[in-house]
C-alpha cells in the first residue's frame, strides 16, 4: 500500500470503477491529484464504460482534502497556483466527462473533498458524511471547488460553510441542500445502492446519458478559465503569513 498514495481503477460490466487512497485521511496532494483527472478523463473515453463510480478506500474519512505538508511547502506564487490548479483539473474533469458519475461518500470530508462530493451527478453518503469547508480558517477560503460547491447547494449554504469554517455539518443537512442525494444508515447499505444505481444506469443508454449530463452541466462552460483565476486567487493567499503559522501550529499542536 502505498505511502504516497495512490489511484486504482476496474472496469466490470460497463462500470468504471476508481478509488483513490492516501495514508492521512485520502488527502490529495498535487500528483495524486493530477493522476485522478487524467483516470477520470481516460475511463469517461472508454467506451467499454457506461457510467462511473468515484469513491475513496477503507470506512473513515473519504477525503482529507489539501496535503498540509504540501501547503506549507508553497514558497512561490508559482507553486501555488501550480498546486490548487490539481483541484481544478479534477472538477474540470468530472465536468467534461461525458459519463455520469456517481460519488461514493462513506466518511467526513473537507476542502476539496467537498467539491468531488458537489461535482458528483449524483452522491450517495454514509450518515457519518459530514462536510466541512475549512479553507478560511486556514487564511485561504474555498476559491477553486467554490463554483462546484455554489452550483449544488446554493449561495446562502456555500456561504454558510465557507463563513463557519471550523464546524462540520452531517449528512443530512447535506442532503437536504442537494449536495448528497441519498444517505444510508450502514457502509453495506451504502456500498448495496452505489451497486445498484451503477448496474441501472450501465443499462440505459450512453448517449441519452450523455446529453442528459451537458444539460446538467449548462452554464459551466468558463469554468476553464474560472478556476484558474479561483488558484491564482489561492496560489497568492496560501504564500500569506496567516496561512504558514496555522499550519505549523497545526502540525505541532
């Protein structure tokens, strides 16, 4: 298994299946995440695949978001855009996959765990999901998943994450502000219905799919160009006095 993680992939009857892992939490750091939009981007190419299941391994945490060690490694403006620009060509790539994709959220997630989550076309969660945006704490603010976050949910609950950044919200009210479409009680649940929607829609037809997702999609077509100006914004911030000392004191706390 891995240290530096990594992303594994299955294709069984029209599903493409991949998972990605890391050791702290399924964190991101910028190659793993680099990895995972080109996976995305490969498998909605294929056309032995019908529909996509987006999930992380084992039962706690489904993403831990950003890697702090990373973060805190940023020392150029450069770098930092570099950096949070991994984000974007992830939720680019779950944007331009011509693929429905289902989300398997079986634990907490935070960040940029929370716009995988929103970028998902439809997200079944444990009742353990709970979210939360924790970016303004950090002296940044959730600039790159905010337009995915913002699309699912809403202004008034984006605000409402991104302003109260230190406390999580469960799964329910997640659902209810459309970010989870269903939740389950159990981990055999939830794995029982990502099983079953993913055989359906293997069965229905891939164009009809396909156009359906552009509907879904309609108005994002900038995002491009808006989530690289979202990593500039980040890239300048992270570099910021505020951001090297909660992280520090994060690590040694």
């Amino acid at each position: 298994m891995s240290q530096n993680g990594e992303i594994t992939t299955d294709i069984t009857n029209n599903i493409g299946t991949i998972e990605f892992y890391h050791p702290k939490g399924n964190s991101l750091p910028g190659k793993l995440l680099r990895e995972l939009a080109e996976t995305i981007t490969d498998i909605g190419k294929n056309p032995d695949t019908n529909v996509i299941v987006l999930k992380s391994r084992g039962d706690g945490a489904f993403c831990a978001g950003a890697s702090f060690d990373e973060l805190i490694a940023i020392d150029n403006y450069e770098e930092g855009k570099h950096f949070f620009m991994g984000f974007a060509h992830v939720l680019n790539a779950m944007r331009q996959c011509p693929k429905l994709t289902i989300v398997r959220v079986q634990g907490k997630t935070v960040g940029g765990g929370v716009g995988i989550a929103a970028a998902g076309d439809y997200t079944i969660a444990h009742k353990a999901a709970s979210v939360k945006l924790s970016e303004l704490a950090l002296g940044i603010g959730p600039f790159v998943v905010g337009p995915a976050v913002k699309r699912k949910v809403g202004t008034s609950a984006f605000s409402s994450l991104s302003v109260d950044a230190s406390s999580w919200n469960d799964a329910e009210w997640a659902r209810r502000k459309g970010l989870f479409s269903y939740v389950c009680q159990s981990h055999d649940d939830l794995d029982q219905e990502v099983d079953r929607l993913a055989e359906q829609l293997a069965d229905y037809s891939p164009e009809a799919m396909k156009e359906l997702k552009k509907i879904f999609w309609e108005g994002t077509e900038n995002w491009d160009e808006l989530l690289e100006q979202r990593a500039e914004i980040s890239g300048r911030l992270v570099l910021s006095d505020f951001t090297k000392t909660f992280i520090d004191n994060f690590k040694n706390g």
